[in-house]
C-alpha cells in the first residue's frame, strides 16, 4: 500500500491568543439595520407561528452561521431560550469557536488576509488547547460538540480523570461513561489518555476561566438545559491546524451532536425550523435528518407535513421558489439554502434579511 505524506502538525509554531489583534469585541452592540417590507411580513408569520408551537409543544429549533454570533447577537439567542421560544440550537464549528473566544477573552475575529501572510492564521495556542480538550474530555463523557464546549464555559474547566488503563476502567471512571457502549467509551478512553500523556496534563481539575461567560449562547444552553449542536466539517474549523487535535474525539461529539438533532427534528410536526445564515451547513444536516425522521414516521403510519421552515439569509434570491424549482442552467438551481428547504413539504417562507435586523426583530414580535 502506497504510503502518502502527510503534515507534521508537531512543527507547526503556535503563539499565544493574547498577542493576536482582534476584529470584534464582544460588548459591541449589534448595527441597527432595516427590513423590508416583504422581511417585516416574515418576522411576523415566523413569531406567530413559533407561539402555536410552543402552545402545542413542538420545537422550535434554529440553525446559524458563525456571523450570528461575530455580529453581537448571542444576547439575542440567549433570550429566545431563557423565554421558551427555542428549543434547540445548532451551528458550525466556526459559531462555536467565536462564542468561545467571545467568553474567554471577551475578543475574536482575527485579520485572515494578514495572517495567513505571516503563517499565523489559526495558529493560536488557547483556542486550539482548550476547545480541542474539551471534545476529547466530551467524547469520553457522553457529550456532544457544542454541549462539551458549553459545560467548559459555564464550569470555567475540564475534569480530566485518573485512567489507569485504557482496556479497563476503574470504578471511578464509570462517572464518566455517558455512552453505555463499552467499545465507543474505551475508544474514547484510549484518546483522552493518549492526549493526556503526549501534552502532559495531570489527572484532577483544570481551571480555565471566561470572564466574559455570560455573552455565551453554549453556556447559556448547558444552563438551561437546552440542546445546542456543533456540526463541524472537518478542516473547515482552526481548531485542526493545533497539534493538539484529536480526530476521533470530534468525529464521536459530532456524531452525538448530529443524532440529537436529527431526534429533534423527528418531532417537527406542527413545529418550526429556522435557518438564519447558514447557506450550507443547515440545509445539508436537515435533508438528511428529516428523511431518517420520515422514515420512521412513516413506519408507524404517519408523516410529517405540517411543519414551518424559515430560511433567512443576507443574499437576495433571484427566483419565485413558491413556483419550484429553476432549471439547472440557472445559478438560482445552486442556492443550496433556497433548493433544499423547497423540498422539504410543509410551508416555507425565504427571507433577505441581515441577521443583525431579523433576529431583534423576532425577539420584539414574540415579547
């Protein structure tokens, strides 16, 4: 078997977070901006349909793009869940890693141009150490991507465990099987101390502290015990450029994270699914849960088909989606947040909408 190369990440230099100049801060309030009549409408359809389900008890659940939270709306994210108006949260790798710089230096959004220039862009030690440890203690423990990341915010640390082996656990370490799978915990077990003895970290607690932890979507939803879901794609994310990453560890989170999702989106009859920003993550992990939720629908003789999609995105579309479909030679057929959610059934509203106006906006319909 032919062998490939493969980057060394052991050779990489990574400097510390505090020296790199940031673009956003975290206390910056939101720009205002206007909607539009036609964005106006939506806002209201969206809010008066969010009360019936939660009169009903149905979710409510939003996906989002990293920019929700780099444009200074976590606060507005946080009171849609203290009030009950979501249910669950979802977003990419890279909303994950700004809401957790955000808490821990109450700073983010790095000058990439620049800094892929110098070979600096990514290569920050704390972002990459202490979300990367977090995924490897969450793999172990039973969490998923965003609920790891959450509980190291809200706890201001990680737990690391004595391991004495990697093939058979003490009964001290049974706190830490959140699986109930023998082979996927030692699998887990067998990363977290690899990872333990290649850097060198104690067994016992670690105190990482975020000052600014109650600008946090994630901790805000650990507190409130509401699922918030990483769906990273990998390479995608800075975090994989830090020597410290474990990929085994992110696909076990990742996998958790996508499997409660989909369990949501599984009870999404005469509920609503809300996609703000997000023009390829979100509609790529809804088709593919709402059909594993049809499939076992359907098997029980039902269906879901009276649900509401909102998809909100800053680019305008160019075409009537109420109509189907265009053809394939029009660049509109390739608007992946506008194509899939039109085949999706239930009621779908599209809205060109700057997240920073849409999101306020809602919260104001639904007080």
């Amino acid at each position: 078997m032919k062998k490939y190369e493969q980057f060394d990440r052991k050779k990489l230099k990574v400097g510390p977070l505090r020296e790199r100049k940031n673009q956003l801060d975290v206390a910056t309030r939101p720009e205002a901006v206007e909607l539009s009549a036609e964005a106006r409408a939506v806002v209201e359809e969206t809010a008066g349909r969010i009360r019936r389900a939660r009169e009903l008890g149905r979710p409510v659940i939003m996906a989002f793009g990293a920019h929700a939270i780099k444009n200074g709306l976590g606060s507005v994210l946080i009171a849609l869940m203290e009030r009950g108006w979501v249910t669950h949260l979802a977003t990419n790798g890279a909303g994950i890693i700004h809401d957790w710089e955000f808490a821990f230096q109450g700073k983010s959004g790095e000058d990439v141009r620049r800094n892929v220039a110098t070979g600096t862009f990514g290569l920050w030690e704390e972002t990459g150490r202490f979300i990367n440890l977090a995924l490897c203690v969450g793999a172990y423990s039973g969490r998923g991507y965003g609920e790891a990341v959450g509980a190291m915010i809200h706890d201001d640390g990680l737990a690391f465990p004595e391991i004495v082996a990697a093939t058979s656990p003490s009964p001290s370490l049974n706190t830490f099987d959140g699986d109930g799978d023998v082979a996927a915990t030692m699998g887990a077990l067998a990363d977290l101390r690899d990872t333990m003895r290649r850097f060198t970290i104690a067994p016992g607690w670690m105190k990482i502290e975020h000052p600014s932890k109650q600008y946090s979507v994630q901790a805000a939803a650990y507190r409130l015990g509401i699922p918030f879901t990483g769906h990273p794609m990998f390479g995608h994310d800075i975090i994989y450029e830090h020597p410290m990453c474990c990929g085994a560890a992110i696909g076990r989170v990742a996998e958790r994270d996508f499997l409660r999702f989909a369990a949501s989106v599984r009870n999404l009859e005469d509920g609503v699914y809300l996609s703000v920003g997000s023009a390829v993550m979100s509609p790529m992990i809804f088709e593919k849960s709402f059909s594993m939720a049809q499939n076992v629908h359907i098997q029980a003789g039902t269906k879901i088909t009276r649900h509401f999609i909102a998809v909100v995105d800053l680019a305008g579309a160019s075409w009537d989606w109420s109509q189907g479909e265009p053809p394939p030679d029009n660049p509109a057929y390739y608007l992946r947040y506008c194509k899939t959610f039109s085949r999706m059934g239930g009621t779908l509203r599209t809205c060109s909408a700057d997240n920073r106006a849409f999101l306020p906006a809602l919260l104001n319909a639904l007080r």
